[in-house]
C-alpha cells in the first residue's frame, strides 16, 4: 500500500496574465510527489518577475524566471534560473526544458536523407521584439547572410514572407521544418542562458546557427549546429553555411550528429532532479527572508503581508 503524499500548501504570483495556477508546469509536476493545494497563505510562494504581489507574503519563497536575471537572496529563499551559481539555494533551469521531452530532439530512426529533401529553404528568422539593444547582432547577421541568399523573416521584425508565424511552439516548429537552417540568436550572451531557440530548431530537425551561452557544449553536441564561438571570425561562419549549402554531403554529416553528447539527454530534463531540489525546500525548515518586515509599501498605499500558512 503505498503511503500518502505530504501536503503542500503553495501558491504562484507575478507570472503572466493567463498564468493557470492549477495547470502549468510547476503544479503538475509537484503533484507527482506531493499532495499540492492551492492557498491564499500558503507555506511557500513560487514567484516571478512581472510584478510585486509576492511582497505580500511573508512565507518561504521560490523565484523563478525564463529570462536572464540573477535571483535576489535578499527577496526569496531559493530560486530556480538559467544562472550558473555555485548556491544550494539555487538550481540550474535552462528555459527549454517547458518546450517538450529530451525524445523530441532524437535522430533515431529518422531518414536524414528524405529530411533533408523536404528542406526547400534555405534559412529563416524569426523575431519579434523590436527592441534593437537585445536584437541588433541578429539583426546584423540577417542581413549579412541575406547578401548570399534570401533569408526568410517570419516574425514581426524584418518580416518578409507577407504573413507572421504563429507564436506558439508548434506553428514555430512546423515553420523550420520546411529550412535548412536557422538564426538562433539569444538576447545576450550569458554563462547558462539557453532558451528555446536553439531547441525549437532541433525539434524541426533545421540546423541552427546559436548565439548566445558561452557554455551551450556543456549542454549539447556543438557538432550537431552551428555554434558561432566556435568560429574565428563571423565571415568564417557565413563561409561555413554557404559551404554546407552547396555540399549536400556536408550538410547530412552535421544533421547526423545526435544534439545531445551520445545521445544521452543532459541531466537538466531530469524531472527527479527538480522533484528533489523542491523535497529539499519544502522539508528543511527556515526562517523567511519575507519575514524581516512584516509591512512593505507599493505606491501610496501599505499592504499586510499574508503570513498565516494554511494547515
């Protein structure tokens, strides 16, 4: 007979505006292990950065971000980012890791060849943030590749395909499918900061051209794309798309290379791994940072914290 799940008492804030408490990535996998209820003064608050309503609790609380920012030790008491810290407060989440199973980027049994016939393309783009400070080096590469050959824009940016991808993962993926590479470009170049760019292309099996984390070989097979630190100069990487172009040959060895380090899944979409940072949280007992003030001010107005856990 197996033995009931502790119980949980959590809640979410600040994520985004369709955020589902009861259906998202974090609740479904604790439920696995734990017995999770939803609470207005829950023992532990898993946060975000889009806004202040965490400040209202005074209990344990999990930062998590898909962006670049490091955790604040002084808001939270763990956290869960892309960041490289050396904190058991804190644990590697590379942002990918949402967008599907380590399976979803396998090569077994995959008839390269017959892939490769279906790429009618040649390379495509897809960005929609207009904000130049993160996307100028992209935007930079884009045009300097397009003086070889068209690259197809479907974002907002540069568009130039009369329509803009779907948003969602399965209308980016279905659109990379048809290309036999893509810029995959990050915002920054950041120790850690893998998102789901580089993995959106490896599900379409599109080679990618990667800029971005110093440390993506840590990750995955930088054999298996184009990695633009592994290059000497940028002219060198565009001579290297062009080669594998023209050389069908070429193009296929690349494309065997399994995206993972013998085709092993690296160790970040280990669910247990997560499951027993959030044992460890939710067992060891601490005094909050949240409870070094028990008022806060936002705006013109004060707010008591909420810090009385459910039981």
């Amino acid at each position: 007979m197996s033995r009931p799940k502790p119980t949980v008492y959590l809640d979410f804030a600040d994520f985004h505006p369709w955020f589902v408490k009861t259906d998202n990535f974090f609740y479904h996998l604790l439920s696995e292990r734990f017995d999770v209820r939803i609470s207005d003064h829950p023992e532990f608050l898993i946060y975000s950065h889009g806004g202040h309503h965490h400040k209202l609790h005074a209990c344990v609380k999990v930062y998590y971000t898909v962006e670049s920012f490091a955790p604040d030790f002084d808001e939270c008491d763990y956290a869960f980012t892309c960041r490289e810290l050396e904190d058991p407060r804190h644990l590697r989440f590379p942002h990918y890791i949402l967008y599907g199973t380590p399976e979803s980027i396998m090569k077994d049994g995959l008839d390269l060849p017959k892939v490769l016939a279906a790429k009618t393309r040649f390379c495509s783009f897809i960005v929609s943030n207009p904000n130049l400070r993160k996307t100028r080096k992209r935007v930079d590469f884009f045009h300097r590749l397009s003086r070889y050959k068209q690259v197809d824009s479907g974002g907002k940016v540069l568009n130039n395909i009369g329509h803009t991808v779907d948003g969602l993962w399965a209308g980016k993926v279905e659109f990379l499918r048809a290309y036999k590479f893509t810029i995959a470009f990050e915002n920054k170049s950041l120790p850690g900061y893998t998102t789901e760019k580089l993995f959106h292309a490896m599900q379409a099996t599109c080679l990618p051209i990667y800029w971005g984390n110093p440390h993506v070989d840590r990750e995955f097979n930088t054999r298996s794309f184009l990695n633009y630190s592994d290059f000497p100069s940028e002219e060198a990487l565009i001579e290297k798309i062009i080669e594998l172009d023209r050389d069908d040959a070429k193009y296929l060895e690349c494309l065997r290379e399994p995206y993972f380090h013998n085709n092993q899944p690296n160790e970040f979409f280990s669910r247990e791994r997560i499951l027993d940072q959030f044992e460890r949280i939710f067992s060891t007992r601490v005094a909050p940072v949240a409870q070094r003030r028990k008022w806060f001010s936002l705006g013109s107005w004060a707010l008591v914290r909420k810090d009385k856990p459910s039981r």
